[in-house]
C-alpha cells in the first residue's frame, strides 16, 4: 500500500567499499524491501477487515470456498469445459453490471438496464431478420438504442429533477413493453447462428498463443501502469507504493492470469467473448482513474454541493452516467441473444421482471461499490459476477430448483449490502468520509 515518504535503501557506497560487500549491501536492503512489502500489505488487509472495509481479498477467499463446495459435491464444476462456459456466461451479465457502477458512483440508480437489455437484442433481431438489415448496421442501431435510452433517463432526472428511481423504474415498464410489442407479431426470432452476434458468444481463439499473449500483455500493462504512477507520485512527493509491492502485486496477477489461459487453453481457447470483456473493464477503468472527467465522476459521487462548487457541471455528469449505462446495457442484451441465438418474449419477460438487474447489482455491489456512491471501479465487477454466475453454475449442475437459486442470490446480495453499510458506520466512526 501506499507509503509515507520515498523509500531508501541506504546511504551511498563509501570510497573503500568493496564491490562484492556493496551488491550484499543492496541484496539485503533488496530482501528487506519485499519483506516490508508483504508485512505491509499484510497490515493494510487486517486493518481494513478490522474497520469494517471490504476489499477484493476478502471477495477472493469467499468464491474460493464456492468453487470448493461445488467442486466437492460435482466434480465437473472445475473442469475446463464448465470454467469456459463460465467465461462467457458472465459477459453478458457482467458489461450490464459495469454500466451500474458508473451510475452508482454517483448515488443514482438504474432500475431500467435489464428492459433496455431485452430491447436491444429485439431490435437487432426485428432489424436483421424481420427486416433485412444487414448484421452490423443492426448492432449499431441496437446499442445506440441503449445511448438514446439512457439520454432520455438523464434528461429527465438531471434536468427536471424527478428522482433516478422513479424516472427508471418507469423506463423498465416502458421499453419491456416495448419489447414485447416489437416481438409481439412474430413471437420467437432466431438469428443467424454463424452471423456477427452469434459469434460474440460462440468463438474461441484456438490458437493456444492468443491466451497466452493477453495473460502476458494484462500482466506487463499493470507493472508498466504501477510503475509509471509511482514515479509520478516520487516525483511530486506523494505518497506512493514500494517497488517490491508493485512486483508481489504483479506476480499474483501473472499466477492468476496465466492458470486462467492454461485453463481455457485445456478446452477450446480464449473466449472472444470474454477478451471483448476484458477491454470494456481496462477502458472504463482508464476513463474513471485516469481521466479527468473520471474524477468528476467520483467528486459527484463524493457529494453535490461540493462538486458544484468545484465547477462540475453536475447534469451533464448525470445524463452521461445514464448514457453509459444504457450503452453498455445494450451491448450486454446483444451478448444474451448471442448465447440463446434468439430474441424471444418469454426472455423479454425475464429481463424485465428484473433478474438480469438484480444479478447486476448484485455482481457490482459484491465487487466492492458502494450503493451509497463515491466508491468502487469496474474491475470490481469482474469479481462479483464470477461469485454470481459460479453460483448460478453449481446450482444448474447440481439441479437445484431456480427458487433456490433465487433465494441464495438475494442472501448473497443482502450480505453484500449489509457490509457495505457497516464499513460506512466504521469509517464514520473513525471521522473518514
């Protein structure tokens, strides 16, 4: 974690010094650096179960013992057919969720994206079936769609003032029905099962290197970005991370990154579907840390008036979220009709009644941000919709019954919640906001 003051290795080399004494000289102050490392972070992560905070350590170890479970009563739940299939499985679900978190990181909510899901996987179908348009111009039409969507629920609420829980909720009966009307006629359409969208959910790189090649690029992208930071921090006199943090932090990423590619590698590849994830999370990542405009979105999640006096434009902040959030619960709805090949009523009914909502909330909110705003990334999503849908996959292996399903996912998100809100009382408590 972060530290106080550069760190230092020790005063130069005196003029007598012997080299073989200086390199031992900077091996022990190399060893005692990756031991402070790990003590460090070590402390950080007690510390901040101690207070009440939640971090993705404390996420880790609880899909752990799920996978333990399901693997001890079904021992195909970890082989490299079911985590592919688990792979793609969360994209859909998982690029909804990350809409979710740029609106809950302004105290907003999104009660309409599991409608403007379905919407757009009707449109593309209606469009590219029904209609002949041709496969890509239909996907534009469809995620665009969303944007629109999203625009009309920031108007609304930024503008006129009408609060982001009833302006959505109403849009998640509008554009339902919508839905419905625009399958009505025809019922269930299929797509093309060899066309653009099918193939979102269907391709696999089975070139054994692709895996590979984007464990070993996430892994040096990461080192180079943390390395780039801490000298920016060095430079300015920030606080900033010790050197052997950043390579333990590498490290365990690499092991996780590259266990990951050797598994998909053992079944058919890496998923086209979940690399297209991957760089939804590195650029929504970048665009909320890196960016300016990101840190308006956290000062507006940090409060309205303050964001008000610093400048920010606060309604146009607002209607952008909500366009981000139909945008990319668009794009998610066509990554659902990619994995049934069709758009059908009975699955607009799905989505809309809220079940696609409710596992987006709940995969941002286990991930680590906040109902209450002002805190979380999309990376955080990436952990919460694993635990969701490893869940749903142990439960569909096992047979259990959807009603359980359900029942455990809502105690799931409960619990989420609950300590969400006590991590907020602790850090109150302590005078942090």
């Amino acid at each position: 974690m972060s530290r106080g003051g550069p760190h230092r290795d020790g005063g130069p080399a005196g003029p007598g010094s012997a080299g073989p004494v200086a390199a031992g000289g900077e091996q022990r102050a190399t060893a005692r650096g990756w031991r402070d490392s790990v003590r460090e972070y070590a402390r950080a992560v007690s510390g901040g179960v101690r207070d009440g905070e939640r971090g993705p350590l404390l996420v880790v170890a609880g899909l752990i013992v799920i996978w333990i479970v399901f693997q001890g009563l079904d021992d195909k739940f970890l082989s490299p057919r079911n985590l592919s299939n688990l792979s793609v499985d969360i994209v859909g679900t998982g690029l909804v969720a990350v809409g979710i978190v740029f609106v809950l990181l302004i105290r907003e909510i999104d009660l309409s994206v599991g409608s403007v899901s379905g919407l757009a996987g009707a449109a593309f179908a209606v469009l590219n079936v029904n209609q002949g348009v041709p496969e890509w111009l239909a996907v534009i039409v469809a995620v665009a769609a969303g944007t629109a969507v999203g625009a009309f629920h920031g108007f609304f609420h930024a503008w006129l003032g009408v609060p982001a829980f009833v302006v959505t909720l109403a849009g998640l009966l509008i554009w339902n029905g919508l839905t419905l009307y625009l399958l009505g006629a025809s019922g269930t359409i299929n797509i093309d099962e060899e066309g653009l969208v099918a193939s979102l959910t269907s391709r696999h790189f089975g070139n054994h290197l692709v895996a590979y090649a984007v464990a070993a690029l996430g892994t040096a992208g990461y080192a180079l970005a943390s390395r780039r930071r801490r000298s920016r921090h060095r430079a300015a006199g920030m606080p900033y991370r010790h050197g052997g943090d950043i390579w333990l932090r590498t490290g365990l990423l690499a092991v996780v990154a590259f266990a990951g590619a050797y598994t998909l590698n053992r079944f058919q590849g890496l998923p086209l579907a979940l690399l297209i994830f991957l760089v939804v999370l590195v650029v929504s990542d970048y665009v909320l840390r890196r960016t300016r405009y990101g840190r308006r979105v956290y000062a507006l999640g940090g409060g309205v008036e303050a964001a008000r006096r610093a400048g920010i434009g606060v309604e146009r902040v607002r209607i952008a979220m909500f366009m981000v959030s139909g945008t990319l619960a668009a794009f998610g709805g066509l990554f659902v009709a990619s994995g049934l090949t069709s758009a059908s009523p009975t699955t607009a009914r799905a989505a809309g009644s809220g079940m696609l909502l409710i596992n987006a909330i709940a995969a941002a909110v286990i991930g680590g941000t906040s109902l209450f705003g002002g805190r979380g990334s999309p990376w955080s999503v990436l952990l919460g919709v694993v635990v969701i849908q490893s869940i749903a996959s142990g439960m569909g292996l096992l047979g259990v019954q959807d009603a359980v399903q359900f029942m455990i996912t809502g105690g799931v998100l409960l619990a989420a919640v609950a300590a969400d809100a006590l991590s907020r009382r602790a850090q109150a408590g302590r005078g942090r906001p």
